[in-house]
C-alpha cells in the first residue's frame, strides 16, 4: 500500500487511545552516528518506541548499505536520506541502486533540475515496490541570509513554491521541506503528498539555545502536524537526549495530540 494511503487509513482507524501509535508511523529518528555500532545501540535504545529510522550521509558514508541490512530485517522502516544532486545519468543510477535496499524512501535535490528530476523519477519506473521518492527543496539550515550569499536574491518560502512546481511536473509529489513551509506545499502537493518535515525542536527547547543547533526555520512536532506534516524528522532531540526512548515518547505525545481524532 502506498505510503500516503497507510497514513490516512492510520489515523482515520485510529481511536483517540491509540493515536501514539499513529504518531509512531510518522515519526523518523535521524540515525546521524559515525558507526554501525552506534546506530545499533540508538535503534536498540528506542526499540519499542519507533517504528522509522533515518540513515544518512555520516552513517552510509561509514558504514555502507550493510547498515541497512538489519534495521530492515528487523521490521523497521527505513529513509535513505543521501540527497541525490548531479547529473540525471548518475542520479538515475543511484536511485536504481538505491531501490534494491528494501528502504521505504530515498530522496533527491529538487535545485537538481527538472531533467534530473524526470531521470530519478523514471528510474524507478520498473522497480516493484518502488521506495517513495521524495525532492528536498530549501534545506531547512539555509534563511534567507544564507540563499542571498549563493546569488538567490528571493524569500526561502518562494525558493521552495518555485522549486516544488518543478518537482510536481516532473511528476514527483514528495517532499522534504521546513516546517514553516509545510502549509503552502500542502496546499500545492494536495492530499496525497507526502512532506517529511525535519527542523523539529520539542516544545521545551530554548529558540536561541543549544536545542536548536544548525537548524534555522523550526517548529514543535505538534505545530508541524496541524500545519499537514506526513512525517517529522528528528534528530538531536532525540539522539543526544540523555535518554533517548524518553525523549522520544515525549515528541510522540506532542504528535499524538495534534493528530485529528
Ligand atoms: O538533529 P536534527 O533534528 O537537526 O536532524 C535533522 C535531520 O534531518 C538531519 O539528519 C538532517 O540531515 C536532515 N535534514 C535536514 N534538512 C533537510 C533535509 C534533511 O535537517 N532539508
């Protein structure tokens, strides 16, 4: 079943007692550790706890697809989030390869272009069971400061329209985007739409302390739902919370809250 009809069918069937296991199916721990070791004691830490894991480019460039191997053999779900951005042969190719790992998404950058876009979409016209592919627009580090230095002289939120119009012609309807973005691209990527959202700090975090870390356009899981997140991206809040599991609960009960009954 595709991605988009499991969470509707998730939380439509859901009575308000069981929506943290709908928060569960949407929530992705961000596996960032510099080794398979470490991302077997995180995994095993919020063992019961998540359901969605996220491996990207410090743990692959460590460890390689075998990291992949048992989280999937476990039952999880898995992003592979490498960010796929060069030319549409090569990013063709890795999406090919890519979709042999069992991993439920894997993703592109949208400023890729609309070949390069068209070429990852395609390669995954004859997979069965093809991972959803998602764009990552304007990383949710950049502001507005940070797009002007690279010569882009407009607002990240009409970085990210003119970019997700691209996606959508290509024919992808995934996205990895900011919080504060995720209303307007709902509205564009309509219903079905998948937006994975990171950029997530709890609603204890400090806006100017340490919580907050590189990230620039942030909001609280339960801000992120309402304005029609599929799935959060978490990372620090978890990952470097004196315990984990913990701290994961407390952002599934923030989801959880949010979700319509
Ligand atoms: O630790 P933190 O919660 O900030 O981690 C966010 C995760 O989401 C990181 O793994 C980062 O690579 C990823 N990500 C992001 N912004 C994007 C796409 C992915 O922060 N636009």
């Amino acid at each position: 079943m595709p991605i988009s009809e499991r969470l509707n069918s998730s939380v439509s069937a859901t009575p308000q007692g069981h929506k943290l296991d709908a928060a569960r199916q949407r929530l992705i721990v961000a596996l960032d550790v510099p080794s398979a070791a470490a991302s077997d004691e995180l995994v095993k830490s919020l063992e019961g706890t998540c359901h969605w894991f996220k491996v990207g480019l410090e743990l692959f460039t460590a460890a390689g697809p075998a990291v992949i191997e048992p989280l999937v053999a476990r039952g999880y779900s898995v992003f592979l989030d490498l960010k796929f951005h060069d030319i549409p042969n090569t990013v063709a190719g890795a999406v090919r390869s890519a979709a042999t790992l069992g991993v439920r998404m894997i993703n592109v950058h949208a400023a890729g272009g609309p070949a390069m876009l068209a070429a990852a979409k395609s390669a995954l016209d004859s997979v069965a069971n093809p991972p959803e592919l998602l764009a990552v627009t304007v990383l949710t580090s950049i502001d507005a400061a940070a797009l002007k230095a690279g010569g882009i002289d407009h607002s990240p939120a009409h970085q990210v329209e003119l970019l997700a119009k691209m996606c959508l012609e290509a024919g992808i309807r995934g996205f990895v985007c900011s919080p504060q973005e995720v209303a307007a691209l709902r509205s564009l990527a309509g219903p079905s739409g998948i937006l994975v959202v990171p950029g997530i700090r709890p609603a204890g975090a400090n806006p100017s302390g340490p919580n907050i870390d590189d990230q620039k356009r942030i909001a609280t899981p339960a801000d992120a739902i309402r304005n029609g997140a599929s799935f959060l991206v978490v990372g620090r809040p978890i990952t470097q919370a004196p315990n984990p599991a913990q701290a994961a609960q407390a952002i599934l009960e923030e989801m959880a809250e949010a979700l319509p009954s």
